[in-house]
C-alpha cells in the first residue's frame, strides 16, 4: 500500500500537460502586434537596470569594466535565449516557459519555474518603483527621503530598508488599477513612454561620448586621493584605479548584478499567447537593442564621471551636472520617470498573467484565476500582485533585492537549459510502438538464458556498453533515462566546479595542488559524462529551431548561469530559500490536491461576470 501510495505521488510530480489542453484564453487574447512586443521588452528592460543598477555596480563593483559586465551578462542570456527557442518550439501552442515546462516536463518543473519567474518580476516591480522615487526625489533636492527618513525609520539593519517608502507602495498601486482598466486602454502608455525612453538613451550616449574623458578609464590612487580633498560627498571604493579596478571577481560579481538587465524576453514570453502569430525573433531583437543600450550608457557614464564619483541613487543626472550640463539634468530626469513608468507597467502586465493561469491550473489558489467584465481581466491576480509588489517596495531596499531577482532569473534560465538538453534525447510519442517493440527485442536474450547465468552481470555490461554503443539509432526509454541520469550528474558537477572558481579562483588558477587537483577532475568528468551524453541518440522530429552544438551549448549556458549564482551572497541564496520554501509549502499543501490534472478535465477559468451573448 505504502508503495502504491509513492509510486502515485510520484506520477502526480511528472505528469505532463497535454497539448489539447492548451488553449488561448479570451481573456488574454490580447491583440499585440511584433512591434508592440518589441516595444513592451524594451520598456521592461530599459528601467531600473539601466539607470540605477548601472551606477552602483560601476561605483562599488567593477568599475569602467562594467561594459565587460554586460558582455558577460549579454552573452548568458543569449545562450538561455536560444534555449528557450527550441524549448518553446515543442509546445507550438502556447509562449509561456511555464506551460512548455508543464507540457515537457511535468507538474513540479513547471510549478519550480513558474513561482521563480513571478518572484523575478514582483523584486523587478518594486525596484523600479524604488528607482522611480530615487529619480524624482532628486529634482526636488531629496525632500522625500528626508520626511521619510524622519518619520517612519526602520530599525532593522541588513534586513529592511533605512524608512519605509510609502512613495513607492502609492506608486505601485495606483499602476495597478491603470493596469486594471485593460490592456489597450494602457497599451498606448508603452509605445510613448518607451519612445521617450529611446530617445533620451540616444542623448545620453551620444553627449557622454562628447563630453567624455578617456583618462577616466585610467584612473589612479593619485586621481582618487585629490578627489577626497575636493568633494565632500562620500567617494566609492579606489580598488586597483585603472579600467578594470576591482580585478576579474569585480567584473563576475557585476556581471551577475548585471543579469537583471536581461530579462526581457521573460516578459515577452510570458505575454507571447496574447499574440496571434508569435514570433520568435522578437526577444531577440529586444535582447541586441537592449545590449547596446546597456553598453552604451555604461561606458558613456564612466567617460563621463570618475567610477567613485558617481552618484549611487542618480547617476546619469548627476552625470550631466559634473560635466557642466545642468539644464540638461532635468531633461534626463524627465526622460527617466517615463522610462521607469513603462518599465513598471512591462514588469506588473506579464506577471498578473503568469498567476492568473497557475491559478487555473490549480496550483495556486483558484480565487486568483477570477476574472471581471466583458473583457476578463484578471483584475485579482493584478491587485494581490500589485500589492505584494508595493508591500516589498515599501520595505526594501534596492541594492538588498536586485541580486534576488538576478538568482531567481539565472535558476528558471538554467532550468530551460536542462529541459531542452534532456528532451532532445527522450523518445518521441509517435514512436511508442517501435520502442516497445525494440525493448522486446533486447528482454528476448535474456528470457533464453539459463537460470544458472549470471543475469546482474549481463545487464551490468549492457549498461556499460549501451553508455558507448547506444543499439538505436533513435531516442528508447533506456537511452532517455540514461542521459537524464548523465544530466543530473552534470549538474551536480558543473555546481561544485563553480562553486571552487567563485570561492577560491586564485588558489585554483596559482596552483593550490588539492583545489586544482580538484578542478582539474570535474573537469575530467564533465567532458566523459558530455561524451557519453553525445553518443546517445537524438529525437529526429522536425522542429521550427532546433540549438546547434547540443549537448555543448547548454551545457556552456549552464555552467555560465551556475557560476554566476554562486557569485551570490548568503544572504540573498538565503531569502531565496525561504521563497521557495513558501512556494513548496503551497505545492505540496494545496496545488498537488487541486490541479486540473486530478480531474483529467479541463475548467474553464473562473469569472465575476457572464460573458456576453
């Protein structure tokens, strides 16, 4: 009985959505153009990340080396893109990295990457909102962080922010109910907000290269000591002065920062059913234009203003004052408060959706899935998101939340490279005949043999020899499971290896003789266990993208995510445990009992009002 009982469990964690049963939901046909796509990607992107993450990584972090940041941050999303695009090829029906998570990899994998995405977007939320008030507060000479800070102080060091910032949470909820009102009625909002923001980049990276000076790229501790005599504003750290300051762990602890600055096409995914012909180019497009602007203005802004000079909460303002154009801060101010607007409402659209459809699925709680009016807006899923939003807006700092949303990001983006390395070497559907078949034909030996032979030892070389010499030349359930085994194996390599380069990099490099040793045999290890992986047979089906160099490319993207994780502190890998704990908690004690999939029938989602005749 006790057997049964976990062999159910553990059918109910892998069961896989079927294809049938994914459909567009009227309330969320929304009808997007690529154009409007491209746009809402760019605005969700070009916020917070741009004109605030930009200035505290290149003051405390990395210094004018924060362009390698980005190019390091650039190229693992790049490599996760095109993971994404093949996972996404093999649920045609449906964008969403959750529902092809449901559909490809069961029940849990999906609830795991689908509560990490809504975590990225709730920190993005209340960053931005936090940026929002940070620009504002500026122009009016830090009026609000002064009333704040003397009338509602939090005493809770490393934890909570200095004030709580009622700024931010009004600001948060007054987005969501625009957000309420429908997306068309907002959607207007993205085009001319972003068009702004496009407009003030290109200002700002064409004045930086103008009024640059290419010596702050070669500061020294000379520069940085008559700097101290001058300013009386608190300077950052010196480091090593130079265009790379704080040494090679400087660019890896801001190239995981950076990751922030490449989540769009989480965004654009997550919206991609409410586009009638998606197309997979378009977070690409997002990805490069966002690259370049992120290149752009990092190296403008470090042209610009000595790397320890620049301002934590306001840099590119500030940029413009030190440089002599003070007029022009205003016009930046401006620019930015429509650029981080747009970025708020890119962040809370995607976000409400991506609940609402858990909901539905019942891994979550169904009274989420409501939804009101003709048009069916998911107005539940919206407030309660828009308010837990506004709550960490209220009580967080920026800089204590943004690697949060960068770890939560690089884990769901690690999992759609473990997902498309494993389900490119799985059986396909249509060839269930042929592989029972075949497994037939290889027990039949086996039932010939004599009692007296020694059958572990047959299967054991088997085993062995089928690792090397696979006996299809397409994908069988034996084949399948041993490159899921070899993957886990990987994974669990690959995590140990980055964890000795992030801790120790030097003692490994300089030839600490048990850390290299060490090093030098995962690395052993990795590339047999890659081999092995390669030497098993690939599922043929034809698909609109297919990641060439497989299993290399994923394998690189996964070790790239996972270094960049453990570049991390405990204190973040510590509030995302208790998110996930949570998150496990309402699995285990509420979704796993009321999925759609207990019933083996679909529901339709729930609403506040009929639909018209």
């Amino acid at each position: 009985m006790l057997r049964q009982y976990v062999c159910q469990f553990g059918q109910k964690l892998v069961h896989r959505r079927g294809e049938d049963t994914i459909k567009e939901s009227g309330g969320l046909m929304v009808h997007l153009s690529a154009v409007e796509l491209v746009f809402l990607g760019v605005g969700r992107n070009l916020g917070a990340g741009l004109y605030i993450v930009v200035g505290s990584v290149a003051k405390y972090v990395a210094g004018p080396a924060i362009v390698v940041c980005f190019l390091v941050a650039g190229l693992s999303s790049l490599l996760s893109r095109l993971c994404y695009v093949e996972f996404d090829a093999r649920v045609p029906r449906s964008s969403s990295a959750y529902v092809c998570s449901y559909a490809t990899m069961g029940q849990l994998w999906a609830f795991v990457v689908g509560w990490n995405i809504i975590l990225l977007f709730l920190i993005a939320t209340a960053c931005t909102a936090r940026a929002w008030r940070y620009t504002f507060d500026s122009l009016i000479g830090d009026r609000i962080s002064q009333a704040l800070e003397g009338t509602v102080p939090l005493h809770v060091p490393y934890i909570l922010a200095a004030y709580a910032d009622f700024f931010a949470l009004g600001l948060v909820l007054l987005l969501a109910v625009l957000l309420a009102l429908g997306v068309p009625e907002s959607a207007w909002v993205y085009r001319v907000f972003t068009g702004i923001n496009i407009l003030v980049l290109g200002f700002i990276i064409i004045s930086g290269f103008i009024k640059g000076d290419l010596h702050n790229w070669k500061l020294t501790e000379h520069d940085y000591a008559l700097a101290t005599a001058v300013f009386t504003h608190s300077l950052g750290p010196v480091g090593a002065g130079g265009f790379v300051p704080f040494d090679f762990e400087g660019v890896l602890r801001g190239a995981a920062t950076c990751f922030y600055a490449f989540v769009s096409f989480a965004a654009i995914t997550t919206t991609g059913n409410s586009v009638l012909s998606p197309r997979r180019s378009i977070s690409l497009i997002s990805l490069l234009m966002c690259f370049l602007a992120y290149f752009g203005v990092s190296a403008a802004l470090t042209l610009m203003v000595p790397y320890y000079q620049i301002h934590h909460h306001s840099p590119l303002p500030e940029a413009f004052l030190h440089v002599g154009w003070g007029p022009a801060r205003y016009v930046m101010a401006a620019g930015i408060l429509c650029a981080l607007t747009s970025s708020l409402l890119g962040d809370m659209f995607p976000m409400s959706r991506l609940i609402r459809a858990m909901a539905e699925d019942g891994l979550l709680f169904r009274g989420l899935a409501k939804v009101c009016g003709h048009k069916e807006i998911p107005i539940v899923a919206i407030m309660s998101s828009g308010s837990l939003a506004a709550i960490m807006a209220l009580l967080f700092e920026f800089s204590d939340i943004v690697n949060l949303m960068a770890l939560a990001s690089l884990l769901a983006y690690s999992m759609v490279s473990f997902s498309v390395l494993v389900l490119r070497y799985q059986p396909d559907k249509n060839l269930s005949k042929n592989e029972k078949t075949e497994e037939e034909t290889e027990m039949e030996p086996v039932l010939e043999r004599s009692p007296l032979d020694s059958v572990p030892e047959a299967g054991t070389s088997n085993i062995l020899k089928s690792l090397w010499f696979p006996t299809s030349t397409i994908p069988t359930q034996k084949s399948g499971q041993i490159v899921y085994g070899c993957t886990f194996l990987l994974v669990l390599l690959l995590t140990i290896l980055s964890l000795i380069l992030a801790q120790w990099p030097r003692r490994v490099f300089f030839g600490d003789p048990v850390l290299t040793t060490v090093a030098v045999l995962l690395l052993l290890l990795i590339t047999g266990v890659t081999v092995i992986i390669r030497r098993q047979p690939q599922d043929p089906s034809p698909l609109t993208f297919r990641i060439p160099a497989l299993p290399v490319l994923p394998l690189v993207n996964l070790f790239l995510n996972l270094y960049l994780m453990m570049q991390m502190t405990s204190g973040t890998w510590t509030v995302f445990g208790v998110w996930n704990a949570v998150g496990f908690a309402i699995y285990f004690g509420y979704g796993i009992r009321h999925s759609l999939e207990e019933n083996n029938e679909p529901q339709p989602p729930v609403s506040t009002s009929q639909a018209p005749d």
